[in-house]
C-alpha cells in the first residue's frame, strides 16, 4: 500500500512537471502595425486625425481573448460526436476576458500599453481569436459597467470643427489570426492589439466621415473593423514578429 501510494504521488509530481507554465502580457497601442509609427497628437493629448476631428478616449470591450496551441484546432465541427474532444479542453486553449481597453491622454500618442498579465502553458501557439462586443450589464466587470449598460462594445470621445462628440457603437469584431510562436517557462511573451484610428473617420472617396450623422456609421463601423489587429509581439515594438523578420533578417529585441 505504502508502496502504491508512493507511486501514485511520483506521478503526480512528473504530471505537474509536464503542465509549466508561463507568463504572456497583453498590450495595446494607436497607430500602425505595419510601421509602428504613431499618429499626430496636440499638446492638450488629442489625437489629431484629419478633417479638424480629434479624439480624446476611446474605449473597446473585450468579450474574450483566445490563443491556442498548435495542433488542437476544431476541424471537425461538422461532426456532432467530437463535441467533447479534446480540442474544448482548456490545456489547449488558454482564454481571458471580457476587459476594458481605455486610451486617453498620452496614450494615444503609439505608446505601447500593458493591460494586463496572463499564466498560459508553455508549448508552441499558431494561432490568436479575439472577439470585441457588448457584454451583459449583469455579469460585466466593474470596468465595462458603462458601456455595458449603454449596449456598446465601443466608445469614442473626440471633437469635430471644435464641437464634442461621443460615437457609440455596439460593432462587433471577431479575428482568427495565424501566428506561431513558442512560450517557455520563464518566458515573457507578449500579445498586442494595435488600434490604428488614422482611416476612421474617411470614406472610400477619401471625403470626411462625420460621426453624428446617422448616414457615415455604416462605413464608419466598417473601418473601424478593418483597424484593430491582434498579434505575438515579444519585443513590444508594436509589430508583428514575423513581419520584424522579413524587415530586419532576423526576430529584433536585441536577442543573442
């Protein structure tokens, strides 16, 4: 008996072993992924976009942020037998959410944000889902209380021709992106959503796009789908780390 228990209590340990974990951040900027560079803002910390429109906060509700391990994805959702496969278990999904994303003042000048830290296992991730919408007012955290009672999913303060204006938008945006980047213990990995508000308020013809008016919100709403990105950011340079790659011959950092 004692020694089946001392067995029993070896495998626990390697089992414990085997599931380390990691800490990754999640960050957020204004400006462009593509670039990293950031927009015009005034000395009074208003982002200055075009048109005489600037912004002073803008705030997006996140209902949930997923990564998921490489090799574990739901390619057989047709099929009602493996709803209980082992692509629904959390080991291969780490998730976090519903939280707030609210910018103002100095960061809406392209300085990259931390939100928050999160504990996922180490392993190799391919790919990163998020989805911004409303939440539900009686289960929201404090922080997207506000915009939960307002049905929103975003809110964006600013001033056009000199006169205050609050967009309020219930939009929502759900992206499946491929990534692939490794998580190992001890490691501090880090995942950004880059804002990039420079095309918001222009229409396809290049013309303004007031927010008051009823008729821009269409084309408003569908650029500002076109305008948030998630990606593996480990360096916080508010780009993507394989597009580091292809730019600089090599992941930047400063790694060895």
């Amino acid at each position: 008996m004692r020694r089946f228990i001392g067995l029993f209590a070896s495998l626990m340990w390697l089992s414990a072993c085997g599931n380390s974990t990691s800490s990754v951040g999640l960050s957020t900027r204004m400006g462009s992924a593509v670039t990293g560079s950031a927009l015009t803002r005034t000395s009074s910390q208003r982002l200055e976009l075009s048109n005489g429109i600037t912004v002073e906060r803008v705030r997006l509700s996140v209902r949930e942020l997923e990564l998921k391990r490489e090799g574990h994805h739901d390619d057989r959702s047709d099929d009602d037998s493996d709803a209980g496969s082992d692509d629904d278990k959390s080991e291969f999904k780490q998730r976090t959410g519903p939280f707030l994303i609210d910018l103002s003042g100095t960061a809406l000048d392209g300085q990259m944000v931390r939100l928050q830290d999160i504990t996922v296992d180490v392993g190799t991730y391919d790919e990163i889902e998020f989805d911004i919408g409303k939440v539900d007012p009686a289960t929201a955290p404090t922080a997207l209380k506000e915009l939960a009672e307002q049905g929103a999913s975003l809110i964006i303060d600013g001033h056009i021709d000199g006169e205050p204006f609050q967009f309020v938008s219930s939009l929502r945006v759900e992206q499946e992106r491929e990534v692939s980047f490794e998580i190992a213990e001890g490691d501090d990995q880090n995942v950004t959503f880059n804002i990039d508000p420079s095309g918001w308020f222009t229409d396809k013809d290049g013309k303004r796009l007031d927010p008051r008016e009823s008729s821009a919100r269409s084309q408003l709403e569908n650029n500002l789908q076109k305008s948030i990105d998630a990606f593996d950011d480990h360096d916080r340079n508010g780009g993507e780390d394989d597009d580091d790659h292809d730019r600089h011959g090599g992941r930047s950092g400063g790694e060895n």
